[in-house]
C-alpha cells in the first residue's frame, strides 16, 4: 500500500531536474511541439500503463494501471487506488477489501505538479532539452528527448521521453533521482477518444457505499 501511494505521489509530484549544462536544442523542441500538438488535436484519450520503480540496491515494484484524459481533465486507476480530476476538483479514492476513503483538493492545491494532463507541455517552462539517439520502444522507432531542469534544488536529474517518430505519441517517459532510483512509465493500447463524458472524471459518491470523505479544500 505504502509503494503505491509513494508511486502516485511521485507521478504527481513537482516536476524539476537538477541544473546541467544541455541547452535548448531546436531539433528536440521539433519533436516536442509535435507531441503537443498531436495531444491537443486527439481532445482526449484512454491508454492502459505500466508503471515500475527501480531502487540502487536492484528492489523493484511493477504496477499496471488505466488512464483516461480529456483536457485539463483526467482519471487514473491502479490496484486499490484511483483519482479523479474534473479541472476544478481532484478526488483520490483509496480502495480495500476492508477499508474505502476519498481525499479531496481543489486543483488550485495541486498546482505546479506532474498529471496526466500537462505531461505534454512540461517543456515549455524552465527546462533544457535535448534530442539524442532513436530506439526501439514497445516495438516502434521513437524519438528520445532527454530533459534537464534549470532550476538546481531538484528531486530528479534526468526525464527520458519516449515519442512516436511517425505518429508523434508519446508512448513513454523515464525519471532518474539523484540516488539510484528510476520511475518508468509505458502508455499501451493509447487511443483517440473525444466522447468521454465530462461525468467520468467527477467522482459520485453514491457509488462507493460506506466511503470515508475527508475535504480538505
């Protein structure tokens, strides 16, 4: 339970990397604004993710999860924990056997953090990016862009994206700290889907008998 709050923590946690030396490299911003816009133009889609945490001493956690974004809007589920986002409101819902509890922020709370929702222009503010070798990734040729912050007080050094040299998705990312770990993230099954309801990302709690509410807005 404990690794898989830490895991949504730091998905959602302030995105900055420790100051190097790259710089803004255009061929890399190409690549970067492409990735927005095909995000931008979709309006919204479903993907189902992997997530693995890697620690320096080789202990690692795998979680797989279901994503659904629309906007500013998103809907994240994993194993016993769930979050919702409707733009103004974020709901996390944690989920056992035994026990049901919903938090819930205004997005004002959360802002500055890492969602779903602004991974695909992160780039645009206070980072160095920079474009180096194709690969192979979940079987398709990607771009890699690597991105380093500006800002030297950061709890990660390097962000590895992963996008799609043909149709411009971004199909993965990696995130190093400064201490041995990595956080990887794979998008599979990523699909187009501008019909989401604007219902789905609010969460109803008369759908979850006997959960605990705690507001902290």
């Amino acid at each position: 339970m404990k690794k898989l709050s830490f895991a949504l923590i730091i998905f959602l946690s302030i995105f900055t990397i420790i100051e190097v030396s790259a710089q803004k490299d255009p061929k890399a911003k190409a690549v970067l604004d492409g990735m927005s816009q095909k995000f931008q133009s979709m309006q919204g889609f479903t993907a189902s993710f992997d997530f693995t945490y890697s620690d320096q001493v080789g202990t690692s956690d795998r979680q797989s999860g279901d994503i659904s974004v629309k906007g500013n809007q998103y809907r994240l589920k994993l194993p016993e924990q769930e979050i919702f986002n409707d733009g103004k409101t974020v709901w996390t819902l944690i989920e056992t056997p035994t026990y049901k509890e919903v938090t819930i922020n205004d997005v004002s709370q959360t802002e500055g953090e890492l969602t779903p929702s602004n991974i695909y222009k992160m780039y645009e503010n206070g980072f160095n990016y920079e474009l180096l070798a194709d690969k192979s990734f979940q079987g398709k040729q990607v771009n890699v862009v690597e991105l380093n912050a500006e800002k030297p007080n950061a709890p990660f050094q390097k962000v590895l994206l992963m996008i799609d040299k043909n149709t411009k998705d971004l199909l993965g990312w990696e995130m190093f700290d400064g201490q041995g770990g990595s956080f990887s993230y794979a998008f599979k099954n990523l699909k187009a889907d501008s019909t989401i309801p604007d219902s789905y990302f609010v969460f109803d709690a008369k759908k979850y008998s006997g959960v605990e509410i705690i507001d902290l807005r």
